[in-house]
C-alpha cells in the first residue's frame, strides 16, 4: 500500500531530486505551493508525513518555523526539515515548534531516504496501536489527553510547548522508571546525545514550572540524582 509524504516550500527542489528514490519505495509525493494548499491537502488527502524547507527564497527561515507551529497545531503526522540552512539556533527552533527531524540538505539522498522511512514507520506504527487504546494518561492530578494534545493538573490546562509536551508525555508513558538524559533526548530529537545535558534540563525545569505546584518539591516529574528524570 503507497504511503503519501507532501512537500512544501521546495526550494531546494528536493521533490525533484528524492522523487526516483521515493518511487521505489512505494511512496507518492504531493507539492504544496502555498499555504492555502497545505491546509487543503491536510484535510482531504490521507498525507502521512511532511517534508519541508524552513527557509523562503528570500531568505526568512522565522516564517518558515511558524508555518512548522501551524501544521503542528492542524495534525500530528511527522514533519522533516530539509534545508540548506545549518544554524544551530535555526535547528533548535524548529525541532521546539514541531518537527520531528532536521536535516541539513547536501548530505547523501539514501540518508533521507531512510529518515523518511524511519518516520514513516513509527508514525503508522503509533496510529496503529493509538487507534485501539484510550489516548488519555493520568498520575494523580496530571492528565494528558493526547488526543488533542492537552495538559491539565487539578483540571487547570496547563500550556506546554511541542517539545515540552513531548518529553512529559515520554516520561508518563514510561511512569516510575527512571530515564536517563540521553534517552529523553534521543527520543524526542531523534539525534545522537552529545553535550545535550543542559538543553534537556532547561526543557525539564520549564515543564516542572507549569505542572508544579512547588517545583523544588514536585509532585510529578523528579529528578533522579545521577541517573536521569522519571514521572511517579
């Protein structure tokens, strides 16, 4: 059965160039010109996963993270960014509004070839086991319905960035075991864990702000000295 990914803001003509790789996996590629088409697409055609540049011909990559928020905010399939632009702070921008995966474009085309399917697989593999289970988890007070991705404590909806409501929802699916730093890293960003201690930990302290009643005494989300962060 094909599989549909929708390329958007094509800068870098990487449909052009992908698209005989995509073919011989079974995968049907879908350009999106603008915007409005985008929206279109997200609503009438079963698109599993988007591929996308964050950076415009003009050069504004910002505008290209806030179409990342707003196609995070209309569903939940998996959004790669392949873009020439390289900045560290570009990277982590994006990965904060949305996306799943960054690559910086010039690197071998099989590479994204098995990114796209590494995404792909997980993504159908979630949905299946999603469609026959209550998407929502509790720990006492805390309730996370991810259905449409909502966080509540003592029926108070608290507002949690996409990473932020990632590695919660990490740690309460893994409730009472204690994962380390580059565990929580390497399954939220996807990438190899190197000198990522502080990025996750200024991560861990914001969720800590806006789900504890007393964040130096959580209730929810503790710190395991030495060994990582757990929920429970």
């Amino acid at each position: 059965m094909g599989r549909n990914i929708m390329v958007f803001n094509n800068n870098s003509n990487i449909a052009e160039i992908m698209r005989p790789l995509f073919v011989t996996e079974d995968i049907h590629v879908h350009v999106a010109c603008d915007l409005q088409t985008v929206v279109e697409m997200l609503r009438t055609t079963d698109v599993q996963m988007v591929l996308m540049d964050v950076e415009s011909r003009e050069g504004d990559w910002l505008h290209g993270i806030e179409l990342i928020t707003y196609i995070r905010e209309q569903s939940s399939i998996p959004i790669m960014v392949v873009s020439t632009q390289a900045a560290e702070e570009v990277k982590i921008m994006a990965l904060d509004a949305g996306a799943d995966d960054y690559v910086v474009w010039g690197c071998n085309p099989l590479e994204i070839l098995a990114r796209v399917n590494s995404q792909l697989r997980r993504y159908m593999q979630l949905k299946n086991v999603c469609a026959n289970i209550d998407r929502i988890y509790r720990v006492g007070d805390l309730e996370i319905n991810d259905r449409n991705r909502t966080v509540t404590v003592d029926s108070r909806e608290v507002r949690l960035t996409p990473i932020e409501y990632k590695i919660l929802r990490l740690l309460v699916q893994q409730r009472g075991k204690v994962l380390s730093i580059s565990q929580i890293y390497e399954s939220i960003w996807h990438m190899q864990a190197i000198g990522v201690d502080n990025t996750v930990a200024v991560h861990i302290r914001h969720i800590r702000e806006k789900i504890e009643c007393n964040p130096k005494k959580p209730r929810y989300l503790k710190v395991v000295w030495g060994n990582g962060y757990k929920v429970g």
